[in-house]
C-alpha cells in the first residue's frame, strides 16, 4: 500500500471537526493529522469520557478516513518557552494558562503534553507531533553577546522539562516528534544534534520533517532527511517562496503573512522553492513509510482550492520505489 495521505487540522480548527473530514474525504485525502486544537482532538476529554475517541474514531470512519497521529504544537510551545506571555494566552486552553504565572504555565503545558501521549495511546496512534518552546530563542541574535553558559543552560533546562514528558512517552508506547521551526530548541541543523544530545539520543524524540522550515533559512531539507534518517517519525508538506531581492529580508520584517514585502512567505506545495522531488526521493531512501500530511498555510491563496490541488500534488510523487542510482548514490550505509 502507498503511504497515506493526510490533512493537518491545525489551519483548519475555525471549522467544526465533522465539517473537516467532509471536505478531506471529498478531496480524496486517506486521513487526518488531527491537532488538539478547536474541537478537532481535546486531550482531557480523551481521557476522562469513556465514549469520546469512538466518537471521534466513528465520525472518522463515516467518511472513509484514518488517523495516524495527533499534533499538540501549541501546548508544547509553552513548556520551555520564557518569556511567557499574551501570546500564549491567545493560543493555550483556558486550563493550561490558569491564572497566567509563567512557571506554572510550563508545568501546566508538560502535564497536558504528558497526557497527549495517554490520549493518543487511548486513539490508536504512535506518534505525537509538536513544538517544545525555547528557554534560549530570544538569543537568536546572540546580541548584546550571550555566554556559553546561557546557551548552555537552555538546553539543560529542555532537557529537565521534557524528560519527565518523554518517559509518560516510553510507557504508554507513543513517540514525540518534534517539529524542527524557528523559535524552538531545534530550529535548524546544529540545534537539532544539540537538542538530541540533550536528551541523550532517546528513541521517544524524534523529529516532524517540514522543509519549508529549511528553505527559507537556506539549509538543505534532502540532507536533513539523509543525516537524521532514524528520527524521520513523521512528514508534513508545507512549500516556501523565498523572494531576497535587497529589500525583503529573510527575517520577515514583522510583516504579516502574504504580504508582499517579506523576504518569503509559505505558499502552496508545488508553487515555491522546496525541491520535493528529490526529498521524496530521500524519505524513500530511507524507508520512511509513515503519512505524508499536508500542512496547508498559504495566505495568498483560497485553502478550498489548494487543499485539493495539494494533495493531487503529492500522489504524483508517491513512488514506492527509489531509483536505482539514486539509492547507490545516497545510500544510508555510506
């Protein structure tokens, strides 16, 4: 069987979840990554009504769809994060932000993160995808100069906080995947070894592919996928126009999605500068087998329209198959 084809929910939580799977099925998607966001996945109702993942598994299967994993990027985005701020009220559940005190945000969102992993256990599914936050982010710049130390310090205090997380991971059998994205502990090639190592290379962190993530910031999503083969736990599709003309700078210039001055924006998958023919060549390579989701995130353009377009997109370059001086070339084993 070809690898499935699914449609992150978390651009798409304005619309009832029934609503969502009526229009995936109708555009010929096999499944959903569902996010807990809207009423699409609520982790504590998971686990505290006995009826709620039939339901969720009935209104599923009423439209022919399947579901491999679950994403809860929001939530995981406050466990290490400082400052936490309005910006985290405007994107957590009410429970998890309580009363706003930072520290017991962080720990609010590692308890909800802990219970994805029971909740998605209780779902059927193996795999977690998220974001973890960042103590040390807003050194990105690293001026005025930032210590070693500092540096230092942000992992350990990763490390501390999502540990504990991981080991709810291991023992209910599911695997976090985390997504590589500026503003996270790993946002690009030399944080993702760091933030591993952190962990010490434990199998219930993995990473979420988007080479969108990659493109703009002009590293090479085939040979992410090469050096990180075994931790490749899942893929979502998001394309990336890049337009560095001397004005538009690749940091976005606090300009708002689509507009037209920004350095690059995210666009419909075939329309920008991912070359995905050989990144699908590479996860063959690799043996990835899992679901390739379409994360849809284009501004620009009506999401009725490309979400179909989308996923046509994508069946052309599902090969079961590498070639053969492909496979030679890039083997794993070299």
């Amino acid at each position: 069987m070809s690898r499935p084809v699914t449609l992150f929910t978390g651009q798409w939580a304005d619309l009832p979840f029934e609503e969502v799977c009526r229009l995936a099925s109708q555009w010929g998607y096999d499944g959903l990554e569902i996010a807990c966001s809207g009423d699409h996945f609520e982790v504590d109702r998971a686990l505290a009504e006995d009826d709620y993942v039939a339901g969720r598994h009935k209104i599923l299967a009423s439209y022919g769809l399947n579901v491999w994993a679950i994403s809860n990027h929001l939530v995981g985005q406050a466990v290490c994060d400082d400052p936490i701020d309005e910006r985290h009220r405007n994107i957590l559940p009410a429970r998890v932000w309580g009363d706003g005190e930072p520290e017991g945000v962080r720990q609010r969102a590692a308890a909800e993160m802990a219970d994805s992993a029971r909740a998605a256990a209780k779902l059927g599914v193996d795999t977690v995808i998220g974001f973890t936050g960042s103590k040390i982010w807003k050194y990105v710049a690293m001026f005025p100069p930032v210590s070693q130390e500092v540096i230092d310090d942000g992992y350990a205090d990763f490390a501390a906080r999502w540990n504990p997380i991981l080991d709810v991971f291991d023992e209910v059998g599911v695997r976090f995947a985390h997504e590589v994205h500026p503003s996270e502990i790993a946002y690009d090639y030399w944080t993702t070894r760091r933030a591993l190592d952190a962990v010490g290379n434990r199998p219930a962190f993995g990473l979420n592919w988007d080479p969108s993530h990659f493109v703009w910031q002009d590293l090479d999503p085939v040979g992410f996928i090469l050096d990180f083969a075994d931790r490749i736990y899942h893929v979502d599709c998001k394309d990336t126009k890049k337009r560095f003309d001397g004005r538009n700078g690749r940091l976005g210039s606090h300009l708002a999605w689509a507009d037209a001055r920004r350095g690059w924006d995210f666009v419909s998958t075939g329309h920008g500068d991912v070359p995905w023919e050989e990144c699908f060549r590479a996860l063959n390579s690799i043996g990835y087998r899992g679901p390739i989701s379409v994360e849809w995130e284009d501004a620009g353009m009506d999401r009725l329209r490309g979400a179909e377009e989308a996923v046509g997109f994508i069946r052309n370059l599902l090969w079961d198959k590498p070639s053969a001086a492909f496979d030679a070339a890039f083997s794993t084993e070299k």
